[in-house]
C-alpha cells in the first residue's frame, strides 16, 4: 500500500541511524526443517467460507487497497481519483457495496479498532499536515485531530479506548501523542519514544535504539504510562509484538551463521512458550523481519520464513498451543498479511488484493 511501502522505508532510516542481561535459553526449539511439515487441518475452525460460497471481486478500476476485515464476510477498502477518496464497506461474497466516508483529501490509510467498532482514518490535506479522523462502522465522525506532519504512526491499544500516535517533520523530529476515546482529550509527549506496541492499556513495549550510531538489534523494554518506570526485558531485539496475553520478540541467536529465534512468552515477557529457530535475510544494514498476525481466536501466529527457492518465503503458521509449527503456503511472496476475526481467511499482498482460505492453502484476488 502507498503509505505501507513508505513506510518501511521510513522507519528502515530510522533504524539504521539507530544494560546486560542474560538471555532467555530458548526451550522446545524446531529446527529450521520441523517447520517445513505439513500444516495439520484440525487446527482450524469447520467453516470454509471460500469452498461455501464464491468470492465476488471488486472492480480494478474502483480499487485501491483493501485496509481491514470489519467481520468474517466484509471488508473496508478504500477507492481514489482526482477529485476525492473513499472508504467502502464490501462483503467479499455477496458483492454488496456500501460508501462508507468520504473526503476530498487523499485518505492515507484506514485502522481498525480491535473492537472493530471504530475506524481511524488518516488523511494527508497537504505534505506537512495529517488529519486523524475517528469515524464509527456506520461512518459517522466521532473526533477530528490535525496534527503538523510530514509522517504519521498509530496504533489503537488493546481495549480500543486509546490510540498512540506519532507525527514526524521533515527532520525526522517527532512527538508523540495519545488520544483518548472516552472524552477525545490528547496527551501530549507521555513517552519520548517513536515506536511502541502496546502491552496493555496502562503500559508499552519498545525497541531502545541508539540514536548517536548503527545498530542491527537493540534492547527491548517496557514502561508504564503510570508512573513511567522503565524495565529492560530482553538484549539483542530485531523486532517485538504483543498479541493480548502472548508475546513475540524476534532476536539474533548466531549473526555468525545468520540465524534468528521467534520466541513466545506469557503477558509481560514473564515465562516463554515456544520457541523456534529462522534464518535470517540481510536487509541493506539491518536483518528483514517478514510479515506476520497473529490469531487470538485459535492461538495461531502465521508469519513468513524463507522458502526453497530464491526471493521466496513460506508461509508458515505457529500454533501456540501445540508448540509446533507447520507450512500453508511454499514459495510465496513476503507480503501484508491481515487475519480475519476468525482466523480463518487472510486478506494478503502489497495492496491486500487477495484473500487466502487458510484451510485449504488456496489464495483467491479480490479485484477484477
């Protein structure tokens, strides 16, 4: 998506211009083969909305990206021309269409509540400002915020009463912002730190990276927006993310022999899962994490991991419960990928153009 694919190059600059503690031994650890089995069907739910009815796609010419899944049958997507853009409401299997919001300025990109009761709406009326729009799921506005930006961030917190933004100039200066649903008040600066995944609604998890030099990992700490203690959690961080009650940090286990570990943990990083080795693929000065969700409805985390063939990866999904981890897709592209509430199907690609019946391994466009 236009503002995706800015931003992984955005947020790749940062990085790269960029406390000792032991490490985690990882326990029950696949070898890089153990992932490569084949995925066990009876992890996933009865229904298969793909095999009972037909997906019905959405005209090319009135397509631009889809931006989320509002329940199991439709979509949000998002529609532009010259003179305005448009979020739609669509069900990928009747074909019903409904316009949603509209505004004359480019919307950027759509966030949907966890909830999935609200929407955010991020639109860009010039290059150094962004208006952050909260909208309900019949498209009635509920708040408007402008901020001075040359880049925006946001994410919503877990009960999807808070949302963290941060808003960057053209110097990559930032501040950061937390906007509160309940009476729409806006915090300003309650953490001097870009990018954040929250733990809970009264606390935050982040990579520390060193601003002053390079780096390929960084320590990962949390902090309460209470009292803004701050705690080391873990060394040598590629990448983290928290996923309700469970955990993910993504460290480098040998850079020697380019070897990654995912590791899983209870709420608060406090007591690991699962763990499982990767191999890990340079990415200019820094290690590629590929895209990956997570399911809170069957416990299954699916990422891509890199396949036989060059410039490929499998997507492979992790079942937390099982403690094993086993291959849906081989030799696919390293794209977006957005899992229905069910986890069942996958809106998946640059664009989210296509949607994956997880089940069955089978991948179907959307668009026409």
């Amino acid at each position: 998506m236009r503002y995706r694919l800015t931003l992984i190059v955005f947020i790749t600059a940062i990085l790269l211009t960029g406390c000792t503690q032991q490490s985690h031994q990882p326990q029950d650890v696949s070898d890089l083969e153990e992932i490569r089995k084949p995925a066990n069907e009876e992890r996933y739910l009865s229904v298969d909305f793909l095999e009972e009815q037909n997906v019905i796609p959405i005209s090319d010419d009135d397509f631009f990206s889809a931006e989320g899944w509002l329940d199991e049958q439709n979509i949000l997507y998002l529609s532009e021309n010259a003179e305005k853009s448009t979020v739609y409401k669509y069900n990928l299997f009747s074909g019903e269409k409904e316009k949603l919001y509209e505004s004359d300025s480019s919307i950027v990109q759509l966030e949907i509540s966890p909830n999935r009761n609200l929407i955010l709406v991020h639109v860009s009326p010039s290059s150094y400002e962004a208006e952050v729009i909260v909208i309900d799921k019949l498209g009635n506005e509920q708040t408007k915020r402008t901020f001075p930006s040359s880049e925006l961030t946001y994410s919503w917190s877990p009960s999807g009463e808070r949302i963290f933004l941060t808003s960057f100039d053209e110097n990559w200066t930032f501040q950061t912002f937390i906007l509160n649903i309940k009476d729409f008040s806006l915090e300003k600066n309650p953490v001097d730190i870009p990018f954040i995944q929250w733990l809970s609604d009264e606390e935050i998890t982040y990579l520390k990276w060193d601003e002053g030099e390079p780096q390929l990992t960084a320590p990962l700490y949390r902090q309460s927006l209470i009292d803004h203690k701050e705690v080391m959690v873990e060394e040598k961080m590629i990448n983290h993310a928290n996923f309700g009650d469970y955990s993910l940090a993504v460290q480098v286990k040998d850079e020697e022999e380019s070897i990654g570990s995912y590791s899983f943990y209870h709420e608060k990083y406090d007591e690991l899962i699962y763990s499982f080795d990767v191999q890990l693929l340079p990415l200019y000065s820094e290690w590629l994490v590929p895209h990956f969700d997570y399911s809170d409805r069957n416990m299954l985390f699916y990422t891509f991991v890199p396949g036989s063939e060059e410039n490929k990866f499998d997507l492979t999904a992790v079942d937390l419960q099982a403690k094993t981890s086993s291959v849906i897709l081989e030799n696919a592209d390293n794209s977006d990928i957005m899992l229905s509430p069910s986890g069942e199907l996958a809106l998946y690609g640059s664009y989210l153009e296509n949607v994956i019946d997880l089940k069955e391994a089978e991948i179907k466009s959307i668009v026409k």
